[in-house]
C-alpha cells in the first residue's frame, strides 16, 4: 500500500471514532472540535459505521476492528487506529487491515498527532505547538514522556505516530512518511526493537540524507548466540544496532535528557563541519568553564583560540559577525551572563542579528544564564538553539559534529578496487557445502586456508600433520629454508587454542615440535577431556618484529545479519575492548572508516622508526570479509586473530571459521550488497560495451561522461541547462541503495570510458518508479539507449514494481520514439504543455 494512503491517516481532514471502549472514549475527548480543523464523528458503535460518511482515520477499539476494517474496506477510509490490545492480536489485525486496504496503526498505540491540523489523538493531554520535529515511537510511555517535553518547552511538532506493537505501519513507513514531509526538520526515533531489518535501514538510509534522524534505543540484555570466537563475543545484539544506526546516519543518544539536546540543536541548526568551535562572553569565568568542557569532550583541536570577552550588545554583534566570517570557525558559543549595565535581552537581539546577517549557514549556540521567555522567543525565532548551562550546550555541539561526519561518511565517494580480481564464489560455495555435507558445523584449517585464498586474503603456509612425529616431519621443510616454526593444536572443539595452552612458538628443531606436540595433547587430554584431538597446525613463523597485530572478523546477528568487526587483536581481544564493527557490504571507504573508530588505529601510523602499516591492505581484508559475509550465509562466524600487519601488507596468521548447518537461522545481510549478476557485455556493431550495476567508486567516471554530453543534451535530459557537477550532485546517482533503486552504467571496452548510463528509483513499496536515461552525446543513436532501457525494465519486472514512469520535454522526440516502441503509453501532461507524461505498465500482458 502506497505512503498517499499512509500520509492521509496520519494527517486526516476527518476522522471517525467508534466508541464502546475507555481508550477510544480519551482519544475522542482529546480531539476537541475547536482544536482539530477537520471532521469529527463519534459513533456508538460499529453498526453505524456504513452509514456514515467515509472518513480518512478510524479509532477503534481491538474488540471491533476487523468488524470495523470489513465495514470501512472499499469506501476510501486510509487508516484504523487501535489504541488498545496486545501482540497476540497483531497478525489477525495484519491480515484484516491488508484485504481491506486500510494502514493500520497499533494495535497498543498511544495514538497520533497532527498540530497543524490542530490535532492531538493521543492519551496525552497537552496541547502540542506546530514546529519542524516529528516523533516516531513504539513504546506507549516514552512517547508520553516526549509529548510532554514538547508542550512544556513550547517545542513544535510537525507530527507524531506511536506505533505500538506495529502490525502494519512500522518504523520504515513512518521514516518514509516524514522524510518526505517538507514541514519536517528533523525526525526523533524512540524504539524499543528493529523487526525488519532491510526495510528499515532501507528507509532510514533514504531519511538520514534528507534531514538529522535521532534514534533512543535503551540497550537490551539478550542471550547470546554460541561464542564459539571472539567475533561472536564481540557482536552483541546492541553492537549490531549501533552498526546499523551508523549505517544508515542515524544519530544515536542515550536518554530523554541527550534527545532533548540534540533535538533542540538538530532541530535549529544546521553544520557543513562542525569542527571548530570560538567562544564569546560577558564574562572569563562563563567563558573559561565552557572552553574547558570543550577540550574535555572534543579535545584540542575543537577549541584553537582564547575565547573573546565582550561587554555591550554592540561588542556581541560585532564578535559574532566576525568569527562567523573566518574560515577557521565552524560554530559559534554565545555565553551571557545577567551582569550590569548591560541588558541581556539586548545582547540577545544583538547575537541574533548578526546570525540573521551572516553571509554563512554556520551555526550560532546561546547560554543565557537566568534568561527568561523573552530571550528563548529571541533566539527561537532566529533559529539559535539555546540551552540553561554551558556543559548542556557543549554536548549540543557535539551532536552538530557528530551528525556532519556521518554526512560525511555517508556521501563520501570510495576508492576504487581492481575489479579484475574478483573471488570464486562458486568454488567457495562448493568448499563450505562440502564441510556441512559431511555434518560438520566447522572448516578444518586447510579449509579455512583455501577458503582465505578464494577471497585473495593473505595468509602464511600451513600443513596439518596427524601426530607428532607427522608434525615434526613436516616442519624440516622450514627448517632447511632457514625458518622457525608455530605448533598448534587442530580440535573442533576448542574455541580459542591458548585456553588449552595449543600454541607453541619459534620453534627450531624437529625434536622441539615432537616434544611441543607431546606436551599439547597431554595439557588438552588433561584440561579438556572430552575435546577431540584431529591433529596438528606447522606453520612458518612470521617474524614480522614492526607489526601489529589485528583482529578481524563476522558474527551474524538474529536481526541485521552478519556484523564486521575489527580491532587490537591477540588472544583477549573482547578483554582488551578495542574494537568496532560494521555492517556489510564494504568497499574501501566505510572499511577505513572502521579502522579509524578504534584506537589501535592511532599505532598504524608511523612512529619513532616504526613505518605506516599497510592501511590499503588492511581495508581490501576487510572488504573481502564483507564480501564472504555477503556470499556464504552458511557461515556463522568467522575469525582472523591474529592478523600482522605492517609497511609490506596484511597476513592472517589464524582463522576460524563456523559454519550454520540449519537454513532456517542463516541470515543475509541487511544491506542489500552490490548485485554483479547483472552485468553483463553488449555488442553494438563494431563497439563493444560492459554494462553493469552503478557504484559509488563510479563518481569520476560518470563526472567524465557528463563533460561529454553537450549543453543541449543535459538541457532535454535535466529540463535546465547544467554548467558544473558537484560532489553531492554525482554522490546522489552513484550511491545506491539497491532495495530501492538500480542505476546501470555502459563502460567502453578498451577505453574504459563511460558511454551511457540508465537509472530507476522506486517508492518504498515498490508499486511504481520513475526512470532516467542519459548517453554520451556522440553514441546516440547506435542502440545503446535502447538497450539500456530493457535492461532497467528487466531489472524492475525482477524486482516487482507494477508501473515505470518519466516525464520527457515535447521537443525530445528520439526519446518519445523510444519509449512508444518499448510499449510506453504517451500522454499530455495536463500541468505543463511542454512535457510528456510516459508510463509502462508491467503487469500488463
């Protein structure tokens, strides 16, 4: 069902409550007809509803609902709201509200909200301000508790939905709803529980690039899956969310009260980079504790001048104006304090012009200490976030840097990697189906190395030896080549080998790897007595003294699927607690990006006469682990610890690797990863052509095209003239989310340049999307767009969608001709007589 038939129930010009219940009765009460502008009808009972006039929302209790969606089905009602019931009650209600054709919202939700309706349909009695922040929430209580900090602060509300228990409209259709709503700012998320992973990263991904998306989520305590690795100890359910959150941009606080502060700055402004931030104030005192908090929580390089004390209401116009204009200053912190003769309210319209005046978007912060109603209307209406102390506007500010770097991160254009080595799935796929044939849930360590070589990730040499006189034998072979050897033990059953004392060292003689052999399966026997001893690992010593040793790895998560995780490796890796994750697919960018969050990312750079590691190299394991994860859902869980890394490159000197032997608990990952079965080579006379899925590392490439396509071309093709391409304009055809749009790009053989390039982006429910196609301005007319264009219709046939469409000017007839010989239909376009309407109808025989 399509968001029009959502954004109706959720901003209603009439409504219907059908009585009969305590809940529905508070809610009725609530809408107060001098209050909400549109129509209202209360009803006694279901009986009366169909000869009532059809209304956009219905609330009714959960006794009577689905008497309530068979009664309203066909009559053009958009929503039912259930303000009572229990999850119990969800999939019955799902299934009603589905064959009528009405959104449902709840069952159990405190209701909804629409002040510029004037309307307040929640259990909450406030009256609610209009504003640009909207509230999505699935717990009753929270939701109550936010409602009630908006009224009493006089914060302003484009809307609010209470979810409940969710059955219909969830978290990703409310996101879809509000990043859509152009009265929106931003959009405050309280939840308690992600249950459809893809759809909702898919919408909060598509939200988060539009406008700040916070999200409270109280951690939640669950039992493990079996932490059979160390990346398994490290994956909790709340480290997944995190993931997912930082995934999609989404602002992540921690209580009511960093909500609160990070809506107010969010919701009133706005940083390209929120780096650096001057202080100015009335006082030193005022002014040295906020520079103080400052270098506390952002460190030094957020705080590089002395703050500037002012007396009058001219000074603060004049420091203000003046630090917004320097190039070195991202934000300003305008600090009063109620000292005389000067009057506050006056150095408050004083800082509020100046911002008002500023050639810059750069944000402004205010700390009136004791100011009143007078100086938060001041500032309120000039867009300043205000705050009562010093310490809380610090923390807004952060909230400013955090959100411009997960912009950042978000549009940031990866480096690109040689395509021309890709892994073997096939064969990867055969090797781990091998294993789980024979009813193991585990790769043997050969295994694992040819599984590693598969995905190009380096690893050292290795023999599995039966024995310990096998295993000494084979070490000769590394002692003749001048090599010590490691020793360790091969169990199926043993997690983490040095909990049983299974490594052994630098050892240099083979008499040495029988004794350390020996002495393995004596300490395993005795410690672990019913854990199976199937050999041992020789592996060369890697002897690489400047390295640095890494963890890496995936576990899967019940909710989003496999999770990356990486960090200080070695044998307390979770001890040590110096890792992040991530969640995949990666390409080099987000991998570095991960690298950067932790700490032993600071020891990767050069230091005394340590070289740089490798940081490339440890970003491409990363990408292959994405890319295992993505492909083998038969794996579990899987570890690299340690890896070395150093100037030369990365090298897994261990692995491991679980395998999942029920289908029922294999989990894809949540983002859809980049789909290479749709490449494929064109020939078109003499030219030849690969064409396949866009990606973000496409940037350059499409920048380059777009410099050969003449004026006149982009003018039929963007309806205005195009002089320059910026990084955001590329970053938005490049960076796909592929659950909801494709874009395929045709690259010349032999040149390597782009040629042409088609896209299609369809709404969140996939009923309809609107395509766009451009080509090289000197390979018009070879086939290529045609060919391009089936590819895109075959692309959403696959995917579903029921109807493609585009608006084409009157005056671009080779397209208008195209599309008639695709099957198009060709209308007038009743709003604008130089545009065409084309429309494809792919349910059609």
């Amino acid at each position: 069902m399509t968001l029009a038939l959502l954004r109706r129930a959720l901003e209603p010009a009439t409504i219907t409550v059908i009585g009969g219940s305590s809940e529905t009765d508070v809610l009725a009460a609530q809408i107060r007809p001098g209050s909400y502008r549109g129509e209202l009808a209360v009803l006694p009972d279901v009986k009366t509803l169909p000869s009532a006039p059809p209304a956009d929302l219905l609330i009714a209790s959960v006794a009577v609902a689905e008497q309530v969606l068979a009664a309203a089905a066909g009559r053009g009602c958009a929503g039912l709201l259930v303000p009572d019931g229990e999850a119990s009650d969800s999939e019955r209600l799902r299934a009603a509200a589905k064959a009528a054709g009405i959104r449902l919202i709840g069952p159990s939700s405190l209701g909804l909200a629409a002040p510029r309706l004037g309307l307040n349909a929640t259990a909450v009695p406030v009256e609610l301000a209009v504003g640009s922040l909207a509230l999505v929430a699935q717990s009753n209580s929270v939701a109550a508790g936010i409602l009630a900090w908006a009224a009493r602060r006089g914060i302003g509300l484009s809307g609010a939905v209470v979810l409940g228990e969710g059955a219909d409209v969830d978290i990703a259709d409310s996101l879809d709803h509000f990043s859509a709503d152009p009265s929106t700012r931003t959009i405050l998320l309280a939840i308690d529980d992600v249950t459809d992973a893809p759809r909702f990263l898919s919408s909060a991904r598509a939200a988060a690039r539009i406008k700040p998306v916070l999200v409270l989520k109280p951690p939640r305590r669950e039992p493990p899956w079996p932490a059979l690795t160390h990346s398994a100890l490290i994956v909790t359910s709340d480290a997944a969310h995190d993931a997912a959150f930082r995934r999609a941009g989404l602002l992540r606080v921690n209580d009511l009260d960093e909500l609160f502060a990070a809506a107010e700055t969010l919701g009133r402004a706005r940083a390209a980079d929120a780096g650096r931030l001057a202080i100015v104030s009335n006082g030193e005192g005022l002014a040295a504790l906020a520079a103080a908090r400052l270098r506390q929580v952002v460190g030094a390089e957020g705080c590089l001048r002395d703050p500037e004390i002012v007396q009058t209401a001219h000074d603060y116009r004049e420091a203000v104006a003046r630090l917004l204009a320097e190039d070195d200053v991202d934000a300003v912190l305008a600090l009063n304090a109620p000292v005389a003769p000067a009057d506050s309210a006056d150095c408050a319209r004083a800082v509020a012009g100046a911002r008002s005046a500023a050639s810059v978007g750069k944000p402004v912060l205010a700390v009136w200490v004791g100011g009143g109603e007078e100086i938060g209307a001041i500032f309120a209406l000039a867009g300043i976030p205000s705050f009562a102390t010093e310490q809380e506007a610090i923390v807004g500010f952060q909230h400013l840097t955090r959100h411009a770097r997960l912009l950042k991160e978000l549009m940031a254009t990866p480096p690109a990697l040689d395509e021309s080595d890709q892994p073997d799935i096939v064969a990867a796929t055969a090797l781990v189906d091998a294993a789980l044939g024979e009813g193991r849930n585990w790769l043997e360590p050969n295994e694992v190395s040819r599984l590693l070589a598969l995905f190009r990730i380096p690893t050292l040499d290795l023999v599995i030896a039966t024995d310990a006189a096998a295993a000494a034998e084979a070490a000769k072979a590394q002692f003749a080549a001048g090599r010590t050897v490691a020793l360790k033990i091969v169990s199926p059953d043993v997690a983490h080998k040095s909990d049983v004392g299974g490594v052994e060292l630098d050892l240099a003689n083979a008499d040495a790897v029988r004794e350390a052999a020996e002495r393995m399966a004596e300490r395993l026997g005795e410690l672990r007595p019913e854990a199976r001893l199937t050999g041992f690992m020789v592996q060369p010593m890697a002897h690489r003294t400047k390295a640095r040793e890494l963890i890496a790895g995936f576990s899967v998560d019940s909710r989003f699927g496999p999770v990356i995780v990486f960090g200080r490796g070695g044998t307390a890796a979770e001890l040590i607690a110096d890792t992040q994750v991530a969640l995949p697919p990666l390409d080099l960018g987000s991998a570095e990006s991960l690298i950067a969050r932790t700490r032993v990312s600071r020891i990767l750079a050069a230091y005394r006469d340590v070289p740089a590691a490798d940081r490339r190299a440890i970003a491409a394991v990363l990408v292959a682990l994405g890319n295992i994860a993505s492909a083998l859902p038969q794996i579990r869980a899987m570890d690299l610890n340690p890896i070395l890394a150093d100037a030369s490159g990365a090298v897994a000197v261990d692995a491991r690797v679980v395998l999942e032997p029920d289908p029922a608990c294999r989990r894809r990952p949540a983002i859809r990863p980049y789909p290479a079965s749709w490449t494929l080579h064109l020939a078109l006379g003499e030219r030849r052509f690969l064409i396949r899925p866009m990606k973000p590392e496409d940037e350059l490439l499409l920048g380059a095209m777009l410099a050969r396509v003449t004026s006149e071309d982009l003018r039929l093709r963007f309806f205005a003239p195009l002089k320059s391409f910026s990084h955001a304009f590329l970053a938005r055809l490049t960076q796909l989310d592929y659950a909801r749009e494709m874009a395929f790009i045709a690259i010349e053989e032999g040149s390597g340049q782009a040629a042409g390039a088609v896209r299609l982006h369809a709404d969140p429910g996939h009923v309809e999307a609107e395509y766009a196609i451009l080509l090289r301005s000197d390979l018009k007319g070879i086939g290529l767009g045609r060919a391009l264009m089936e590819l895109i219709i075959d692309w959403a046939r696959a995917e579903h969608v029921q109807r493609i469409h585009s608006q084409v000017l009157a005056e671009n007839g080779p397209m208008l001709t195209l599309c008639r010989a695709l099957g198009f239909e060709v209308a007038l376009d009743p709003d604008d007589i130089s545009v065409r309407r084309v429309a494809l109808n792919l349910n059609a025989p």
